[in-house]
C-alpha cells in the first residue's frame, strides 16, 4: 500500500541531516523512531502468538536496530537523496549507519505527519513485512556470525570471510575495526567494537542485514517517498 506523494518539504526536512543547519530531521526522527518501534512491536505480536515479552523484546530491538534500519535505507537509495552539511558530505555522511537510521525514521514520521495514522502505519508494515515473512523466534537466538553462516549456506553461497582492520586506544579500552566480506557476492560490511569478536560478529550482522534486505526487496523496488 502506497500513500499519495508528500510535499517536497516534508521529504526534504524528513532527509536533511543537522550539520545543514536548523531545519533538520532531528525533530522528526524523535517520532519516526516511536512510530517504527510501536508498528514492528504491534507485527510481531500478531506473528508470533506463543512468543513471550522477552522474546519479542529481542526480535523487535533486532529488528530496528540502527544497522538494520541502515541497510533498508540503503536499499531505499536514501544515501544519494540525503542533504548534509560540508563537512558530513566530506567524510561521507551519506554512508554512515547513524545518518540513514535517522533519515528512515525521519521519513516514517513525515508519512504520519502529512497522510495519517493509517497511512503510515500501512507503509511501515509494507517495509518489515518481506523480512518478517522469513523468519522466526528462533532465527534472534544466534549470535551474528551463526546467523549469516547459516543464511549463505542454506543458499550454496560459501563461507563468510573476516578480517582485523584496525585497534586503536590503550589496552584497557581499546576499539576494534573488522570487516565481513563474502567473496562469492563481492559483498562487505565493517562495524567496530571492546573486541575483535563483537566486531566481528556487528559486522557479520550488519552484513547479513544488508543481504536480508535485498533479497526481501528485490521482487518489488519498494520506494518509501
């Protein structure tokens, strides 16, 4: 279900990040994120009849998760339509998860604020449904890297690949940078994190967020705005 095309406003503040300056998505992105979290909340507990609250808690946080909503932006093409100051568009904001998280939810909140309650409600439904539609409870038990091995074996698509990129900091903090790759797909992701193992494991589920995704929204090229 598509609502009516929204005024060029609306879409143009729903995508301009704050470093443009006072007229941003920040405001709107407060709403989006109250509006994405109560829609996936309200398809999970359709979906799910015999899971608990502590279970739908982990498939919702899973599910709208800033790498998560970051890789359905980019399959949107949120990235290029985005406005950003000098400098983000220097260090290319357009890429950064944070900045195409934000914008999603900016834009969910502009849907609600111009064509309803129904209306954007059916939209935000139309973006997670494809993905809701493939899996289960179980699927949110396994830590990334299971998930991702399990995902490309079960479509013959090889072994998912790792490699240290980076440690910075003194040895009581130090941050970890490693990246996810798929050889087969020419594929990647990179995320950071305390250890090389929760790096690796945030890049795989980015990765595997990202693969998800275009397999969900291949068949239909779904544009939010």
């Amino acid at each position: 279900m598509s609502a009516r095309p929204l005024p060029k406003s609306l879409i143009e503040q729903a995508l301009t990040h704050r470093s443009v300056g006072a007229h941003n998505n920040e405001r709107l992105e407060f709403l989006g994120d109250a509006l994405v979290n109560l829609v996936v909340a309200e398809m999970l507990f359709e979906r799910f009849p015999k899971s608990d609250e502590g279970a739908m808690t982990r498939m919702r946080a899973s599910l709208v998760r800033e790498a998560a909503l970051a890789a359905l932006a980019r399959q949107f093409g949120l990235g290029e339509r985005l406005r950003l100051g000098p400098g983000e568009l220097k260090s290319g904001g357009h890429r950064r998860d944070s900045i195409l998280a934000d914008a999603l939810e900016a834009l969910a909140a502009a849907h609600y604020l111009e064509d309803g309650w129904d209306a954007a409600r059916a939209r935000i439904r139309d973006w997670f449904d494809p993905i809701l539609s493939d899996i289960g409870p179980e699927h949110f038990s396994k830590d990334g890297k299971t998930r991702l091995q399990e995902w490309l074996q079960g479509r013959s698509l090889g072994l998912p690949e790792y490699e240290l990129l980076d440690s910075t900091g003194p040895d009581h903090a130090k941050e970890f940078r490693a990246r996810c790759s798929v050889p087969t797909l020419a594929v990647e992701a990179c995320a950071e994190g305390p250890s090389r193992k929760l790096a690796e494991t945030r890049a795989a589920e980015r990765l595997l967020a990202i693969l998800e995704r275009d397999a969900a929204l291949e068949s239909t090229g779904d544009i939010p705005a």
